[in-house]
C-alpha cells in the first residue's frame, strides 16, 4: 500500500469531514432559515468532497476497506485534520470565523491540487473548487456583515477572530509524508500559500474593520493527529452507532 | 427599534432560451445577501442557471378591482387571433 | 360595505372557488378564509421546521457517510418546506416574525408527532416511513387547494418529498434484513411511531371541527378517517413485505370493504400531546426559541451592515 499517499489523502479528508460534521450539528439551529439551509449545504458539499477522498483512500488501502471504515472507525490519534476545524460553534461568529479562516485555505489548495500528477485527486480538487469558491464568498460576506454591523457583532467577531487565529499556522506545516507526497509532484506544497493565505485573509478583515490579531504563538498538532479536546466529543457522536454495533450494514 | 430582513421575490431562469419565472420569496438583508440565499433556497436540485432578486416593496402590481377594465376588453377583439380569417382549404400553410 | 354588499362578494367568491378558480393574495377574500389560511398554512410552515428537530438529533450520528448526506439534505429541505409555506403565509399580509411569535409563545400549533423523542437510528427509518407517509397522504391533495400560493408552495413541496419516504423505508429495510439486533430495532421504532402516525392524520371525522368549511375552500379535499383509512391500507403491506410487524393485534384484512379494520386509537394521548404533555414539547420549543434568541444579533448585525452600505451608497451618488 501508497502509506504516504494515504496519509496525505487523509490530512485533506479529515478537514472536510471534521468540519462537515460541525456544521452538521448546526442543522436546524441557525439563526434564521436561510442561513440554516446555506450551512447545510455547505456541510453537504464538504461530505461529498469527503465521500470521494475516502473513496479513493479505500481503493489504495486494499483490504476490502470502505469509506466508512476510513471515516468511522479509526482511533483520534489517527485523525489528521488540523485543530481548527474541530473547534466548537461557540457561536454563530465562530461558526463563520472557522469558515472563513479554512475557505481562504482550502480555496487556495484546491486550486493549486488540480494541477496533481495523481490525476483521481486532481480531478477531485477540480470539482470542489467550484463549491469552495462559493463557500470562501459566503463566509467572506459574513465576515463583514458581523465585522461593519453593530457594535455587539463587531465585539463578538473579533472574540472569535482572536480565539482562533491560534489556529491558522498549523494550515501551513507539512508533515513527513506530506513532504514525500510534495517531492512527487503530487502534493501541494502548503508553505508556498501562506504569504498569500495571510494577504487575502487581511484584506477582507481590513474591508470587515476588524483588527488582525497580534498574537504570534500558534498552535499545532492536529496533522499529527494530536488534538483540541474537543475532538474526543466530536467522535463519540461521529462514531456512536459504528462502535455501538460493530461489522453491521446500514 | 427592530427591524426586520425584508421580503424578496426569487425569478429563476431554469435554463438558457427559458425566461425567468417567479420561483417564491425569502427573506435577505441586501441583495447579495438575497441572491446567495436563493441560490441555496431554490437552487438546491440543479433547477437554475440564473436568478434574478427583487425587493417585494419595489414591486408595482395591478389591483384585481381593476381586472375588469384592464383584461376585458381584450376578450372580444377576435381578429387579434388567426382564426378570426377565412381561408379556402387549398392553402395549406399560412 | 353594507351587510347586504358583503353577502354578494361573499357569494361570488364561493362561486369562483367552486368553480375551480384560484384565489391569489390581492384578491378579495372573506376575512375567515384570510384568518383560516394563515392559520393552517402557518400550522403546516411550523411543523416542518419543529420536525427538523427529532431528525436533526441524529445528523451527527448517522451510522454511514452515505445516510449522513441524506439525512442531512432531507432536513434541510424540510427548513425549506417551512420557508416556502411562511412565504405563502405573508401573501396574506402576517410577517413571518409574527408567525414565529405565534409558535414561539404557543398561541399557534404544531403537529403533535415531532414532540415523541428519537431515541434510535431506526427512528429516522420509521419517521421517513410512516410520518413522511402520512404527510404526503395529507399534502398531495393540498396541490390543488384553493389558494393560489398555497397550492403552489405544496406543488414544490411535493415534489421534492418525494425522496423523503423513501429514504426512510430504505433505512428499514436494511434493518429489517440486517442482524437481529437491527431487525429488533427496526421492530421497536414501528412499535412506538405506529400509533402516533395515524394520529397525526387528525382526530376523527365527529370531532373535527373545521372539516365542512375546510372542505369548501378545498383546503381538505379528504375526511381525517378516510385519510387514515388510506394510510393504513397502503403501509400495511409494505410492513409485511419487510417482515415488520404493524403493533395492532385487531388489525385485520376486511374482505368486504377491501380496507383493514385496525383497534382503537388512544385519543387521550393524543389530546395531552397535543396540550403540551408530551414527552419533548418543552425541549422542541426551547430548541426553537433558543436559536431565534440566539440568532437575534446576528440578523441585527446584517440588517445594520446593509443599511450602512446603502447610505454609502447614496453617498457616493451625490
């Protein structure tokens, strides 16, 4: 088995099914309808990106593996998304702020995924972009609603801003694998993204008035599959009904 | 004071060479706001490829006390419709 | 108007509705079919988003990626069977705000099924099943109701029900063919869900009180009983052709009638749910009001930011 190539895929996969499942648990609590049902489908397209990657993980890992093995059944350490993504909808300005801060950077990877030798994920990354493309655009928007609102929902963005700034560095750390991957031509190499990540990232604050955090020290673990201790919540809904009934069919 | 995101009405253009038709209204506090809420809202099974937003307000409709003498007249002019014309039946098309 | 005036109008538009004309919003209309109206279409809007709650409970639990995605989209759709049906309710001139109020302080109903609790998966299989199956059985004729808008919003909404059902009997079968833990939950869901199922369709057909008038505006094309009738006839086989058994030991084919006769319906119970003694009414209207409450400075935020960049806007013109 590809063991590089299927970490890789996973480091990609698990952000969309972390943060998938995030706005998942939002469905039905939103602020109004319309902004229910367009999180929704935000959380669907990221489980379809999901679908396919593990999909494609499966078929490299042999074994009779299924995509729900891949999603379900491995332990937290396993998991490979960075440690923003699992952060909790504190409210809804973190809900957008994660959404925001990962748009920029998903966006940014995608477009340059597409260019892969592994012509499966450049395939896969050239039909997401389309749907992260919208997403960077909703939640850029929100940004500055919430940012030029009212003083509350200025106060409240900023709180989330500067809570999970902490969060954005890890975006651009390469693991052992991913630096194989990179060598081959098929990964992205994330490092090159980052000058451009923080301008785009910047610009739109500066449009939604909000201060870009000072702070400096980030934090990181996530790709390592060292997580928040969010994460063991997280999964325990995620994985309920696959380790409560084990080797069963749904 | 509380002021709510206003009524807008949503027009669909399901596909290219169709016109727009009026698909419902949602609730948006500006017209970007509006347009991604359609979107999202009427647009969830492929059904469109353009979409047009316009606040109800802004909209100016004919009052139906007024059908009478907006509509009726129109009734009777027959020979606005092409069968209103005798044609011998050696013509074929016309 | 005089008195004399109104019975004229009041006729003719019987007349139109009789005629299978539609009514659209700036119509003239008589004020009780106004206030009928907004109270059944906002009855109908409040169901569908209170009935996101009990399936949403288990979006987060969804036992494959594949049941995930359905799920998630078919509570999705139903906040937007709730959107279109507030729509349709504001043509009659109530804003969907006051409608929330309306739910929010429990002057307006909901469908009482959505305050029993979900407890297994096989609730989202016996719910898609049996509750969207008694929906549809309610909503199809509602196509062609009177009210333009309302016949119009129930047209989509149809439409896009259609996976609904299946959905959720897709759950069952697989349950009902998996091990035979999964075939005792599958069981056990049909057990609790049977019952209030046939009660959504509405009490009976002698203590109905809206039923004549409702039937006149082609509101209800159906009686309640009749509806049941229909429901119970067509789920019966599908029951049996999953092995599932229906919990009603009197429910028996009627060789004369071609219908199954089925026991009684505990209306006691329905009628405590319906007041309020329900096992989630609380937890269901908490849920609603929490994330209005939650929400409200975030539609401030956003009517606040476009009404700063409009006077900018202006501004700029000048």
């Amino acid at each position: 088995m590809k063991e590089n190539l299927y970490k890789y895929i996973l480091g990609i996969a698990d952000n969309s099914l972390i943060l998938g499942q995030r706005l998942g648990e939002l469905c039905g609590h939103g602020p109004n309808l319309e902004t229910d049902i367009a999180c929704t489908n935000i959380s669907l397209d990221l489980f379809g990106q999901v679908r396919s990657y593990y999909q494609y993980a499966a078929k490299i890992k042999g074994e009779n593996a299924t995509e729900d093995d891949i999603a379900f059944l491995r332990k937290e350490r396993e998991y490979l998304n960075v440690l923003l993504v699992e952060q909790p909808n504190t409210d809804f300005a973190y809900t957008i702020t994660r959404q925001f801060l990962f748009d920029v950077y998903h966006f940014l990877f995608l477009t340059e995924l597409q260019k892969s030798h592994d012509m499966t994920l450049a395939a896969i990354a050239k039909k997401s972009i389309k749907e992260v493309s919208y997403h960077r655009r909703f939640s850029s928007d929100w940004m500055k609603r919430l940012g030029d609102g009212t003083e509350e929902s200025k106060q409240r963005i900023q709180d989330a801003l500067d809570a999970l700034w902490t969060y954005t560095d890890e975006l651009f750390h390469q693991t052992e694998a991913d630096k194989i991957i990179v060598s081959e031509n098929i990964g992205v190499d994330v490092t090159t993204l980052k000058q451009l990540y923080y301008t785009e990232v910047e610009t739109i604050l500066s449009e939604a008035t909000l201060e870009v955090p000072e702070s400096k020290w980030f934090q990181k673990g996530g790709k390592d599959g060292i997580h928040t201790e969010h994460m063991g919540y997280l999964l325990s809904d995620l994985q309920y009904m696959q380790r409560t009934y084990p080797n069963m069919e749904w | 004071m509380k002021k709510n995101w206003p009524l807008w009405e949503v027009f669909v253009r399901s596909k290219n060479g169709l016109e727009h038709r009026h698909f419902g209204s949602l609730h948006a506090a500006d017209a970007e706001m509006a347009l991604e809420n359609a979107r999202d809202v009427y647009t969830r099974r492929n059904e469109g490829v353009s979409i047009w937003v316009v606040e109800s307000k802004d909209i100016t409709a004919s009052n139906p006390e007024n059908n009478g003498e907006l509509f009726e007249p129109a009734q009777d002019k027959i020979y606005r419709h092409p069968t209103f014309y005798d044609l011998p039946d050696e013509v074929k098309h016309m | 108007m005089s008195e004399e005036q109104l019975k004229i109008l009041e006729a003719q538009f019987e007349a139109r509705i009789a005629r299978d004309e539609k009514i659209e919003p700036k119509d003239w209309m008589p004020e009780k079919y106004r206030k009928t109206h907004i109270r059944q279409m906002s009855q109908h809007a409040h169901s569908e988003i209170v009935g996101m709650l009990p399936e949403g409970n288990w979006i987060t639990r969804a036992p494959s990626l594949r049941r995930k995605v359905a799920l998630l989209a078919k509570v999705q759709d139903e906040a937007g069977h709730g959107l279109y049906l507030y729509s349709a309710c504001e043509t009659l001139g109530i804003s969907r705000d006051e409608l929330y109020e309306q739910l929010h302080t429990g002057k307006a109903k909901y469908s009482s099924i959505f305050n029993y609790p979900t407890v297994t998966w096989a609730d989202m299989g016996a719910i898609g099943w049996l509750v969207d199956g008694a929906a549809i059985i309610n909503q199809v004729p509602l196509c062609s109701t009177s009210y333009g808008p309302y016949a119009r919003a129930m047209i989509r909404v149809c439409k896009e029900e259609s996976f609904h059902q299946r959905q959720g009997y897709e759950i069952m079968i697989k349950l009902a063919n998996g091990t035979p833990e999964q075939k005792e939950m599958a069981q056990d869901a049909l057990n609790r869900w049977w019952w209030p199922s046939l009660m959504m369709l509405g009490p009976t057909d002698a203590e109905s009180v809206h039923t004549e008038q409702s039937m006149k505006w082609k509101l209800k094309r159906k009686s309640n009983d009749d509806l049941r009738q229909q429901f119970i006839d067509q789920t019966v086989p599908q029951a049996d052709l999953i092995g599932l058994t229906i919990p009603d030991p009197d429910l028996k084919w009627n060789e004369e009638r071609q219908s199954y006769d089925f026991g009684p319906i505990n209306w006691d119970e329905f009628w405590q749910v319906v007041k309020g003694h329900g096992p989630c009414n609380k937890e269901r209207m908490n849920a609603r009001v929490g994330a209005w409450e939650r929400g409200t400075w975030v539609r401030d935020a956003a009517m606040a930011h476009a009404e700063k960049q409009a006077s900018k806007k202006l501004e700029k013109a000048m």
